[in-house]
C-alpha cells in the first residue's frame, strides 16, 4: 500500500465535504471540509493543487458571495491548519 492508493478514498471525500459545504453553509460542514482535506493533506502534499481548484470553484460560482460571507470556507480554512 502506499499514498496514491489512500488517496482513492481521500480525493472523493474532500469533493464531496467541499459540495456539502457549499449546499449548506454551516459551520458544521465547514468542519468536515476542513477534516477531510486535512486528511488529504496528509496522504501526499500534491493534494494542494486540489485544494486549490475547490478554491477557484468556489470563487467562479455564481452564488460565491453567499457561500464566502458564510462560515463554512473559513471554519473549513481553520480546521485544516489546525489538523
């Protein structure tokens, strides 16, 4: 086993924590966003291009204004540093 297989599992779950953040935009999915690309993180750091584009998805999106004056990015942003 190594990285690239645990990242099978990762990469789906920060797309989808990032996709449950965006819908809801409570501090709570904002939490699980940061966990899980906290735990993406720590599988390969590569993983920051990914994180990267959630980021630019986010700010493309027409509704950007709504899920940015949320907590769920910034909560999400917090968590991960923290884990």
């Amino acid at each position: 086993y190594n990285p690239d297989l645990l990242q099978l599992v990762t990469l789906p779950l920060v797309v989808l924590a990032y996709l449950n953040a965006f819908e809801k935009r409570s501090s709570q999915s904002g939490i699980w966003l940061g966990l899980a690309g906290a735990l993406a993180l720590m599988t390969k750091y590569w993983v920051l291009t990914m994180i990267g584009a959630i980021g630019l998805a986010a700010l493309i999106h027409p509704e950007r204004t709504r899920f940015l004056l949320s907590p769920a990015p910034w909560i999400a942003i917090a968590t991960m540093f923290v884990a």
